[in-house]
C-alpha cells in the first residue's frame, strides 16, 4: 500500500490542499485590510 505512487498521490494532494488554504485566507485577508478604510471607529 506505500509505494512511490500512493505516497506521490498523497504529496500532491497534501500541497493542493495546503495551496487551497493559502488562497482563501490571503483572499479573506486581502478583503479585511481593504475593508479597514472605510471603518468610521
């Protein structure tokens, strides 16, 4: 069951995923900073 292939497979899946969070939270970071002017507190 741990061959080169399963383990490629589950690297490749581990970065996609990695790569999914890093887009959504930049986005939501990216979407709070911008919203900061034009706070009025």
């Amino acid at each position: 069951m741990l061959d080169g292939a399963f383990l490629s497979h589950v690297l490749f899946w581990l970065i996609g995923a990695m790569s999914v969070g890093a887009v959504a939270l930049m986005t939501g970071a990216l979407f709070a900073m911008g919203r900061t002017g034009y706070r009025k507190d």
